[in-house]
C-alpha cells in the first residue's frame, strides 16, 4: 500500500509541474503582487484539486466524461476565464520596479488569490480528465478500505507543497531583483501565455 501511494504522489507531483494555466497563475500573482498572493492562489489550485479527487472517488466524474455538453460547458468556461485573467494581466500597468520592498504590497487580496487560483484548476477539464484517468486505471477506490480518507490529504499536501516551492523561488529577493529588470515584459507575457492556454482549452477535444 505504501508502495501504491508513493506511485500516485510521485504521478500527481510530475503532472502538477508540467507548465500549464495554473502555473502560469501562479507566477503571475506572485511576481506581479506577492510571495502572500502566490500562497493563497496555490491553495485555491490545490483546494480545487481536492475537489476533483472527492467526485472522482464518488464515481461523478464518468459524469462528465460521458456528458459531451457537460464537459464542453466545463470548458467554455474554463478557457473563458483564462482568456479574462489573461486580458486583465495585458492591461495591467505597473509604476515600480518589482524589489523586496514594494513586493510586500499587493493590489491583490487574499480572497481573489485564492478564488482565481481554485477557478483556474476547477474549471479545467484536462484536470477533470486527469483525476478520472488516476482514478479508473491506476487506483481502484473499492480496495483503498480505510485508506480512502488518507488519499486527498496527500494529494492536497503534494500539489500545496509545489506550488508553495515555486512561490518561495520566485518571491527569492534574488530572483525579484533579476525579473525587475523585464519588469515591463512580465504582465505581457505571462497575460499572453494566459490568453493561449484558454485559446488551447476552446479547441481541445474530449
């Protein structure tokens, strides 16, 4: 059993650092506003991810893979508001250069951090589909007994780990000073690399 839930950590861990849109968000909350506003959209992400575990493991999710307007409506929206937290991250301006000092202050409140970061994941199919994949082909629910009840609290602690890693990296003073020197590229970029993983997402097939 040990054996099985190192397996499917070690899975959940690689998949969780495969460049995507909540590793975009990430980035961006904790570059943009502050190493705080990378903490609460990580929990969002891995809050979000603890949802997509409870319905896998109550058999909902084959739901959604067999329901083409459920799982489309799941995407629509999901694309939609990468594409909006893209076009937002465009638009913003920044007045400052991105040091220690004004890291501290952030025009982002816990709240929207994390609900930006749970609304990320949630809405993503490719999540929805993942989870379903771990849990019909690697994991089978029935023979977890008692164990059940320790599988989310891992999973939620490894995504949460991760992504508070690579929150305390990029909030590093080092790595500050060194991205305010492409302080004017970031939003840019990281609102246009939003913008494509929505623009993905509309055209992905089931």
């Amino acid at each position: 059993m040990f054996a099985q839930f190192f397996s499917i950590g070690l899975l959940v861990l690689l998949s969780a650092m495969l460049p995507g849109p909540d590793f975009a968000l990430v980035t961006k909350n904790t570059v943009l506003h502050s190493r705080r506003a990378g903490f609460f959209t990580s929990l969002g992400i891995s809050s979000a991810c603890l949802v997509h575990v409870t319905y896998c493991m109550l058999g909902l999710a084959i739901l959604i893979s067999e329901s083409l307007w459920l799982f489309n409506l799941i995407k629509y929206l999901g694309a939609a508001y990468l594409i909006y937290l893209g076009i937002v991250s465009l638009r913003s301006h920044t007045s400052s250069k991105i040091t220690l000092n004004t890291h501290k202050k952030s025009g982002l409140s816990n709240f929207s951090a994390f609900r930006q970061g749970f609304l990320c994941n949630l809405l993503n199919p490719k999540a929805t589909l993942f989870f379903l994949a771990l849990f019909t082909v690697i994991i089978n629910v029935d023979n977890l007994g008692p164990w059940k009840l320790v599988l989310p609290v891992e999973l939620f602690l490894i995504i949460t780990a991760w992504f508070f890693g690579l929150t305390l990296v990029l909030s590093h003073p080092r790595v500050l000073n060194y991205l305010g020197k492409m302080e004017q590229y970031i939003s840019k970029i990281l609102g246009v690399f939003l913008i494509g993983f929505g623009l993905v997402l509309t055209f992905a097939r089931k």
